[in-house]
C-alpha cells in the first residue's frame, strides 16, 4: 500500500494530465459532430485494416487445406468426365466392338499427391510425394498434374513414395502420335528439362511440328490418351530406320507442386498374365 502511495504522488502531475487529457478528449468527440464523425471514420479504417491482415494470414495458414479440396475436386470431375467419354464411344464406336475400349472411369482410379521434394538439374532425377502404401501407393504406378504425365513410382514407404520422372535418362515411356496413333518410346536426353525424345515411329509415317503427344496405354502405367506434348522437330534417324521426334513437353517439372498418382486396379492381374506369357 505505501508504494502505491509512493507512486502516486510520485507521478501524480502526470497522471492527472492524463486524466484531464481523457476527459478534455471525451467531450470533444461526444459533443462535436465533425469530430465524433472523424474518429468514427479513422476507427472503422483501422478496424478494416485489422480484419483484411487476419483474413490474409488465416487464409494463408489454409492455404494448403483448400488446394488439397480443390485437388479432391479436380480428380471427381476427371473420373466424371472419363466415365462420360467412355460411355460415348460406347455409341460412337463404328467397330460395333465397344469392349476393345477400356474404361478409364472403371479401370483407373486417382490418389491425389503433393510434391515434397523435387530435383531437375541431374541427369536422373527424383520427385518424393507425401503418399505410401497408407494411401494405396504402390510402385510401377503413374503419376500425372492438369499439364500431364510426370513420371512413375519407384520406391515406397508408409508415408512417403519415389517418382522417376520423364527427366530420368534411364526411363522409358510409351507414347504414340495422336493423330495417327503411330507408337514410339519417349526418353529424356539429360539436356533440356523442357524437350524430351520419341523414337521408334516409322519413317513413313506423316509428322507435323505441333502434333500433339499422347499416352499410348500399352502398359498398366498409363491410360491412353493423357498428355505428353508437342512436336517441336523431327528429323530421320541415321539409320533411316526411324523418325526421332522432338518433344516440348506440356509438364513443367521446374514448378510441380500437386500430382494425381494413377491406380489401374488390375495391374496385378495383367502383370501376371505378361509374366505367365513370357514363360
């Protein structure tokens, strides 16, 4: 209690300039029009000023949360609009045969994947995802974005799994023209993260720069039909026995952030029926 005394007396000339501050400020904004008007508005400028910072940061603390929601979303429609297109052909197929057409909708199914760790600078590359086996992940599945194909899946953990990307000098890909559905094997050259090569078409078969580059569907990877890129050039392989293409490819893999890992749910069944036929 004495040094409350103490220090009121200590500071009482301040204390009671305060006060008279105060109450002289009170009235002032009580009984004045213009100013209480003027404070109103300065508050209601702070007060908008406060809520827009807290919108910001909470917004950006969900950030991943709503790209992962939107991620979910995409991959509903995807599977939407793959049953879609499968049930067409089923009407517009003029071989009368619509069972020689796999339905992406029945046979493939999406695990959606963020890109945790990413390298494009050396000649095999790898892209760690923050999905395992807890997610259905397993190796030898495909992994693609909204651009196209990314790569496969090499190695897995509970939590975590490996890709080898299309910039892996020691990985193929089966990939055809679209237009002609002439096949080839797509390899990366160690150069240009941006070109890719497809070799193996036949030299009579007819390219133009810009034709696009799709998934050919001959392996349990991939579905048919998913982007790959564009003709950028194209020349004859020395020996004449081939076209060796120049691909701009459509993923940019200096800027991967999230992935669709790709499920064909009868890959067993087929890899042992390969197996069985090989024997």
């Amino acid at each position: 209690m004495r040094n409350i005394l103490r220090f009121l007396a200590k500071y009482s000339t301040i204390l009671f300039f305060v006060l008279m501050q105060g109450v002289s400020l009170y009235l002032l904004f009580n009984y004045n029009n213009f100013q209480q008007s003027a404070l109103f508005s300065t508050a209601n400028r702070l007060n908008g000023w406060i809520y827009t910072v807290e919108e910001k940061v909470y917004g950006y603390f969900n950030l991943r949360e709503n790209n992962e929601s939107l991620l979910r979303e995409n991959n509903e429609l995807g599977l939407r609009i793959a049953h879609l297109e499968s049930a067409l052909r089923t009407y517009t197929d003029s071989t009368n045969i619509p069972l020689l057409r796999m339905k992406e909708a029945e046979e493939f199914s999406l695990i959606p994947a963020r890109v945790i760790q990413n390298s494009v600078i050396h000649y095999r590359n790898y892209i760690t995802l923050n999905v395992g086996k807890v997610d259905g992940v397993k190796p030898q599945m495909g992994v693609a974005n909204a651009d196209g194909i990314v790569g496969v899946i090499s190695l897995v953990t509970d939590y975590y799994s490996v890709v080898i990307p299309v910039l892996n000098r020691d990985q193929r890909f089966s990939c055809k023209l679209k237009n002609s559905n002439a096949s080839g094997s797509l390899s990366w050259d160690g150069i240009d993260r941006r070109f890719a090569f497809l070799e193996e078409i036949p030299p009579y078969v007819t390219v133009s720069k810009g034709d696009t580059i799709v998934t050919s569907g001959f392996s349990a990877v991939f579905p048919e039909g998913l982007m790959v890129g564009t003709v950028e050039d194209f020349k004859v392989s020395d020996d004449a026995n081939y076209l060796r293409l120049k691909i701009h490819l459509s993923t940019h893999f200096d800027a991967l952030s999230n992935v669709r890992v790709i499920r064909y749910k009868h890959r067993e069944e087929l890899k042992k029926l390969v197996e069985e036929a090989a024997l």
